[in-house]
C-alpha cells in the first residue's frame, strides 16, 4: 500500500508520552510512524457511527 507522508502539530507533552510507549514496546523509536498508523485505524474503527 502507497504511503502518505504529512507533517502534523501535536502537543509536545502528548507527543513525548506516545513515544514512550513507542519506545517500551520496540525499545526504539524508529517504529512511531507504524505505532501512529495502529493508532489512527483503531480510532477510526472506533468511531465509525460518526462517519
């Protein structure tokens, strides 16, 4: 699948907290963009009533 590449604004303090996540789980922080990508399709599925 093709691969949008974007820029975002995200508070700094919610930013830091994701990747510590990111980073409890890989051990690194090279997999934010897969965890984000995990994260984006669960809230989505979430929330699909809305849609």
């Amino acid at each position: 699948m093709p691969k949008h590449k974007t820029t975002m604004q995200i508070d700094d303090k919610l930013w830091k907290k994701f990747l510590g996540q990111v980073i409890k789980k890989h051990g690194t922080t090279k997999k934010q963009s897969a965890e984000l990508e995990i994260a984006i399709s669960e809230y989505l599925d979430r929330h699909k009533e809305e849609i």
